[in-house]
C-alpha cells in the first residue's frame, strides 16, 4: 500500500483505539503515524526509507521488503524496546497500533507479509489489491470516512464534558 493509505490507516486505528483507551488521543494519532510508516523501513522509495535512506538501505539489503519489519517478531521486539526506553504509555500504545495497521493493510496486497519471519511464509487476505490501484482508493476513502467518524465521536465526548 501507499505511504497515504497507511497514514490514513494509522489514524483510523489510533482513533479507533482511543475510543476503548484513557490515553490521550492527539498523542495517540500522532504516534500512530509514526507507527503507520514504520515498517516500510525495508524499502527506499517509500517515505520513511527516504527520509533515512542509508538505515533503509541497510534493512532492505538484510532482510529485503514486507519481511522482517512486517512481522510479528519485529512488532514484539519494538513493543519491548519502547516499554523499556519510552516512560510515556500513549506513544508506545499508539507505535502499536500505527505498526498492526500497517501490516493488517499489506495483508491486502498480492505480495502480502511475511507475519511469521524467519518463517518463509507471505500472509495475506483472500482478497487482495495492487498497490496503488483503484481498490486501493476505495481503502482509502473507507479509512477516510471511519477516521472522520472515530474523530467525531471523541470531539463529542469532550464537549459533553465541558
Ligand atoms: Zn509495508
């Protein structure tokens, strides 16, 4: 998927998640974009592998794309990382939840993810996209129109608080 559809995806499900969380929401989402982009660390064209290219060069020549940092193992390893080195819990919440958002989008890609590296296997949905297609579009209006839906509900509770 694009680098668009997976910011879209990271504040649907950052907002998604604050609605069940007391964590506060703003620095959820925020985080939740940084988490969104994260994995796409394994490949230089996408904008996080742009923004540090030679960290990307190095991950992708390791391990190469949709493998290691679209996994289950990688999620678990940044999930201890930012609980030991990071004090506040909402930005690590919200790291997570960007990540799983992430890769659950790949999963919608022919290619799919390799959940279970070092486990040669690519996961991915029944029905899958290209990246970049018309589908793909239709995502992205969908996570659009559920992030506008999420952010409503949370501005209404805070104005009935007030
Ligand atoms: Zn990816």
């Amino acid at each position: 998927m694009q680098g668009n559809t997976h910011i879209v995806g990271g504040i649907t499900a950052s907002l998604a998640f604050a609605q069940i969380s007391n964590d506060n929401p703003f620095v959820l989402v925020g985080a939740g974009i940084v988490g969104a982009l994260l994995p796409d660390i394994c490949h230089g064209g996408s904008k996080i592998g742009r923004t540090f290219p030679i960290i990307s060069k190095i991950v992708n020549k390791l391990f190469g794309h949709r493998s290691f940092t679209h996994s289950l193992l990688f999620l678990f390893l940044a999930a201890t990382l930012l609980h030991s080195f990071i004090p506040y819990e909402a930005i690590t919440a919200g790291i997570l939840v960007g990540m799983v958002s992430h890769i659950v989008l790949d999963m919608g890609t022919k290619q799919g993810v390799k959940l279970f590296f070092p486990i040669n296997i690519s996961v991915r949905f029944p029905l899958t996209t290209k990246t970049g297609g018309k589908v793909e579009k239709v995502v992205l209006v969908l996570l659009s129109g559920l992030s506008l839906y999420f952010g409503y509900e949370l501005i209404s509770q805070f104005v009935q608080v007030i």
